[in-house]
C-alpha cells in the first residue's frame, strides 16, 4: 500500500494510507465535510467536545476563515479568538486548548491523536476512522460516530 502525508495539510507527521476516502453518509458528520483536512478534523472534534454540533456549525467555518492553518490558529490572539468562539462556552479554555493543540499538532512527535493536547477518545476515533480508515477495528463511544460506523460496516457506498 502507497501511503502520503495526508492532504492538504502537510504537517502531519504520521504517514497516512493514500487509498482512504470516507464515504458521504445520509447521517451527515461534520467530519465528513472536513475531510481530507486532519487537522481541521481534529480542530471540529475539539469544539464538539461539551457542546451541539448545531453550535460548532455557527462558528467553525467563520474559524477556519479566519485561522486556516495550524500556524494561524496556533498564533491566534486571546481576545479575537475568545470571542469568534463565545457561543460555544468555555471561549478562555476551548481558545487555550485550540492554540495549544494547533501548536502541538506542528511541533510535537505524535503517532495517534490522543497524543496531542486536548485530544480523547472521541477525538482519536474520529482520526482512526476519517484520516486512517482503521473503521473496523474503532469501538466508539459516540452516538453519531457510531452510527457511521455502522453505516459503513453495512457496506453502503464502500468498497470492503
């Protein structure tokens, strides 16, 4: 198997496989939307955590707008960011998290996205699942994110 730096972010320093590509589901995860991008997987992942996605969809493109690389986001000023993020809650720990995760996401030596800030299981199954294709072996724990397992375990627009 061919494998690349996944695009078009070319940060990542873990080879990911060049024959993965999630299939669109009817169930319509903003993963799904963000993909090829790892990092702003990642970043939605973040922003979800404690929160709708009915939320994160009020703020995460105007984010990414405004910060559409981990170097931008990881520079990001306190007060701007803060504020773009307000309506989620928590804008003073998600904005620290987001800079620092960003900033990890450049510089730190990381095999699994559980090894950068601010990334959990959630966080790490949605990677496996997305950027990885490792679907089969991915237990969520997520409502959402399980039913797109199980969409694809159904075999519905995929080739096994």
């Amino acid at each position: 198997m061919t494998s690349r730096i996944f695009a078009p972010s070319s940060s990542s320093k873990v080879t990911l496989p060049e024959n993965w590509s999630p299939p669109r589901s009817p169930i319509g995860l903003i993963q799904e939307d963000l993909w090829p991008n790892e990092w702003k997987i990642l970043v939605a992942c973040l922003l979800l955590n404690l929160t709708t996605r009915k939320q994160v969809d009020g703020v995460i493109y105007e984010l990414f707008k405004k910060y559409p690389t981990p170097e931008a986001l990881g520079a990001a000023g306190d007060i701007e960011l803060e504020e773009m993020i307000k309506p989620l809650g928590m804008q003073k720990k998600r904005s620290a998290t987001l800079r620092r995760f960003s900033n990890e996401y450049l510089q730190k030596s990381w095999k699994t996205a559980s090894d950068l800030h601010g990334c959990g299981k959630y966080a790490n199954d949605c990677w496996r699942i997305f950027c990885l294709g490792e679907w089969r072996s991915v237990q969520p724990s997520d409502h959402a994110l399980n039913k797109y397992v199980d969409y694809l375990k159904k075999g519905d627009s995929i080739d096994a």
